[in-house]
C-alpha cells in the first residue's frame, strides 16, 4: 500500500482528473480500472471517479510498487526535456533563448504543443514552478519573436508580474536589443522612426500616413564595403519593425525572405545553409518595476550572442572573394 497526502496544487479537483495527471504514463482505461476495483481510498472511504479532493487528504493506494512506479508522472524534469534554453527564472519571471524556426505561438493547430510557450507551460506545470492554485491565471509571454528570429523572450508566471510586465513593455522601458548583419557599407549611427500598416495578405507590413509609429536606433558595430554589423534598440514594438526599417534604408538583412535582396540571399544560403533573416534579440536591460524592483538595472544576453559573433567573423573575412565567383 502507498500513502500521498493532497498537497496545495493537487487539491480541489475531481479523483479522475488527478490522477490522470499524477499517473500520466497510465493509460486511461488503467486508471478507471482501479478504481472500479476499490483500489484507492479517499480519508480511509473509498474512492470514486467524481469524489472531490482537497489539501491535506489522505489517498491510500493499494497497488504495486512496481505499477507505481512505472505510471508516476515524472518528477526530475530539466527544462531540456522541453526543447527550453531557460536564462534566467525565479518566482516571478521566466526568460527563455529561443531558436531560429521556433514559432513563439501556436499559429494553427498542427502547432500545438511545437512552439515556445506551449514548452513554457509543459514545464511549468510539471515541474510546479508557479502557484496553480490560481485556476483562472496561466503563465504568458510578454514579448514574442518572428519564427525566424531568434533569442530573449520573457515570460510571466503569476498575473501580477504579468500585469507589470505588460505595461513596461507597453510603455517601452524595457530596453531590447538586436544584432544582426545586413547588406551595405553604413558609417555612421542612425535611426529609422516612421509610420507602418500590415498588409495581411501578403503577411508584412507597409509605410502608412496612419499606421502606428515605429522607432528604432541603430548602431554600427563594424562595417566593410559591402556588409555592416548592427545593434538594433528598439523602442516601439511592431510586427517585422527592424526588418521593414532596415530595407527602408536600403540595407536589407542577410537571409530576409521578406524584406531582403533575393540574390544575396542565395549567396548567404549558398554558403552558409541560412534560409532566415540573421536577427537575433540578443540583450534584455530592466528598469525599476514597481513590484519587481529587484531586477532593476540587471542584464541578460542571449546564448547565442557568440554564434552571431562567429558567424560575422566569417562573413567578413570569407565573403569578398566567394562573392566574386
């Protein structure tokens, strides 16, 4: 026999439900199984599909150590079982590397349970990083990346962080930072401030008279005749925002379907196998939240800033000769 107590985040849910969740490697038919056969008890009463449990309940399970152990849900997750490059976590906050590819949502539902928050949450949950006492919260995002962008997304783990993260982001104080490698020789900083629309069709965006404004600096960080290597700060935060800037000012990023020169691009997958836009949201600066004022003036930096480094190296110094071939 085997005795759990009900803890805080098992409580208040049907004994079905829990144990489907407890039991995860058991297979449905299973778990209805035992407790047809009177094998759970509930505070020494037996136990039923719809019975209710609550913290502190004492559940007696009168099956083998081996079936046991072989339904329990795992407990010693990583947050690598979760496809998660976690940065930085504590009570309040999540901050997450993402790949380039990686959807940041689920766009359709062949995406679901493939795209960053959706391994956000897995982990989360399985591993009770949150309070899940909360039932009407669920941790979210407060910054989202296009799939071929790759690097620091912040996530929210109860709605008060949330709430505080939200209006940060809302009025810009959270300082981001991008680096990326674009076409044509730039001396000097500068910064693209305009107006855009989105044109969905064609799933980008345009210059619009009445469209929101964007505001972005730029700063060059190394230039050669024919490409530069920038630091992005943004300020606003709209859709395809450095990649529509940059195209507007004639130096398109490297790898950009979208925005970028389709002959370069050929060259840039020919050489080095990059299909997507080199963009990478590499550094994340906070200001003091109220609330979460503890994080106030600290820096985290994507761990793929030395692949972007390498990657600039090697353009640099392989690109002019190859480009004349």
């Amino acid at each position: 026999m085997i005795e759990i107590v009900v803890n805080k985040n098992q409580g208040n849910q049907r004994f079905d439900r829990f144990l489907r969740k407890y039991f995860e490697n058991a297979p449905l038919s299973v778990i209805s199984k035992n407790i047809r056969k009177k094998n759970f008890k509930i505070n020494d009463k037996r136990a039923r599909n719809n019975d209710f449990i609550y913290e502190g309940d004492i559940i007696k399970m009168y099956i083998s150590d081996e079936n046991y152990n072989k339904w329990l849900t795992k407990t010693d997750f990583k947050p690598s079982d979760f496809d998660l490059n976690i940065i930085y976590e504590d009570d309040n906050i999540i901050i997450m590397d993402k790949d380039y590819g990686q959807l940041t949502h689920a766009a359709s539902k062949s995406d679901y349970g493939n795209n960053l928050v959706d391994n956000m949450l897995s982990y989360l949950y399985k591993t009770d990083s949150f309070d899940q006492s909360d039932k009407i919260f669920k941790p979210a995002v407060v910054n989202r990346l296009d799939r071929n962008t790759a690097g620091l997304v912040i996530g929210a783990k109860n709605s008060e962080s949330l709430r505080k993260l939200n209006k940060a982001m809302k009025d810009n104080v959270i300082d981001k930072y991008y680096l990326t490698l674009v076409s044509g020789r730039l001396n000097h900083d500068f910064k693209i401030d305009s107006t855009i629309s989105k044109n969905k069709n064609r799933n980008k965006v345009k210059r619009s008279d009445d469209g929101k404004r964007i505001l972005t600096y730029f700063k060059v960080l190394e230039s050669s005749d024919k490409f530069s290597f920038l630091e992005c700060k943004l300020i606003t935060g709209r859709t395809h925002q450095i990649r529509y800037s940059l195209k507007e000012n004639n130096t398109p990023i490297l790898g950009d379907r979208k925005y970028g020169d389709k002959e370069l691009n050929s060259q840039v997958r020919k050489i080095f196998g990059i299909n997507n836009q080199i963009l990478l949201s590499y550094k994340l600066v906070f200001p003091e939240i109220k609330g979460l004022e503890y994080l106030k003036g600290k820096e985290f930096v994507s761990d793929k800033y030395g692949n972007m480094i390498k990657l600039k190296e090697k353009l640099m110094e392989l690109w002019g000769d190859l480009w004349l071939r």
